[in-house]
C-alpha cells in the first residue's frame, strides 16, 4: 500500500507583487492560499491503459509493483516540469523515446487530467467548484507535440473521457483551441495565447493574465 497525503501535490506560489487598482474582476483569494488538487486521470500512459483517481485530503493508492502507482502519482509533477521547462525536456525527464511513454509502446499519444478543488476560491463562478486542466500529448514527424490543451470550469463529478473534444453539460472552457488559435476566455474578455514552440498555452499567458485568476492560480499551483 502506497499511502499519500494531498499536501505532495500542491505547488506553492511564487511571491507575486499586488496588482494596481483596476476595475478588471480579480481574485478575491490571498496570495499563499492554496488549491488542492481533488483528481488525476491518465489514459494510453505508460503503464496505465485508462486509470482516473478522486485525491482527498488524504488518499490510499494499492495495487501490485508495476501497476502504475508511481507513474499515476506523477502525473502533477510531469504537467509542472512541461510548464516549467518545456514539454520535450519534460517527457525527456521519464524516458528518452517518446514511444516509451504510451501504453503498450502504441496509440501515438497519450493523455492527461488533473483537476484542482475551487471552493477556496469565493469569486468562482457558480456551481463550478472546479478547475480541469487536459492534455494530449502526441508524437508528429518524430517529435514530441502538444495535440490538444485545455482548460475548463466544471462542477464536481467524474467525466466521461481523459481529453473532451466538446464542452459537457454544464462545463465552460477558458483556454483552449479555436479557429484563430489558442484563446484565454476568462475575465470578461477574450485574449490570444502565443506559446512559444514547445511551450504550453498556460505557461505563456498574456500580461493581462490577472483578468483570469482561475487560469492564473491553477498555473501557479
């Protein structure tokens, strides 16, 4: 039995100077408070064919050696070394060819959820408690790329699929694809999102980022 504290997912926010006085919606949340990371779900990674797991405060995950329990409770920390360092140099930190990254060596992507827990956050949007962050991960022309990223608004509850091509009932996207590119939708305004090749979407917000505090506190944690 592997036993984990929620506490091992949470990322502490770097010290941040205050925003100026503006009319624009920020978040009503001190800094240092921290979001906790409520559920972790991967799909084609690694050992794991389809697996999604509800994080408490506290949680016990089980299962015989080589079942995946390591590679599952690094999902958050993959998603942090991408934002942090780039997707390549990120994947490259777990295995340095990228078919050794799906399950089975086969499927030609892989992807990856986390969701984090809102409710400390008082400004949310009502009714949805929750932050849920996709990732498809693909190979193309021998190269590690991101396929599809995402960010939605979400009421508590399990979803259907690792990565949603259409918006479920009831979920409200706030950075993701669209026919002019990626797209920051929160805050009132809708902002153009320019990564850098081989960056993710949420690692280069725009400067007006603090429009957007569920996009910003999910970055930082």
């Amino acid at each position: 039995l592997l036993s984990l504290h929620a506490e091992a997912f949470r990322r502490e926010p770097a010290p941040r100077e205050a925003a100026p006085a503006s009319p624009a919606p920020v978040a009503a949340v001190p800094v240092g408070t921290t979001l906790r990371i409520a559920r972790i779900e991967a799909s084609n990674y690694g050992p794991l064919k389809a697996v999604a797991t509800e994080i408490g405060d506290h949680a016990v995950i089980a299962g015989p050696a080589g079942s995946g329990k390591s590679t599952l409770l690094d999902v958050p920390a993959l998603i942090a070394d991408m934002l942090d360092v780039g997707v390549k140099e990120g994947l490259r930190r777990r295995a340095t060819r990228f078919d050794d990254l799906l399950h089975g060596r086969q499927g030609g992507s892989f992807d990856l959820a986390v969701e984090v827990d809102l409710r400390a956050m008082p400004e949310r949007p009502a009714r949805l408690d929750r932050a849920r962050y996709e990732l498809r991960i693909g190979k193309v022309e021998g190269a590690s790329k991101v396929l599809v990223e995402q960010l939605w608004l979400k009421p508590e509850g399990a979803a259907e699929v690792t990565v949603h091509d259409t918006a479920p009932k009831g979920w409200r996207r706030i950075l993701g694809p669209t026919d002019k590119g990626t797209v920051l939708a929160e805050g009132g305004a809708r902002q153009a999102v320019s990564p850098a090749p081989g960056r993710l979407a949420l690692a280069s917000l725009p400067p007006e980022r603090e429009r957007a505090p569920v996009t910003n506190r999910v970055y930082e944690h």
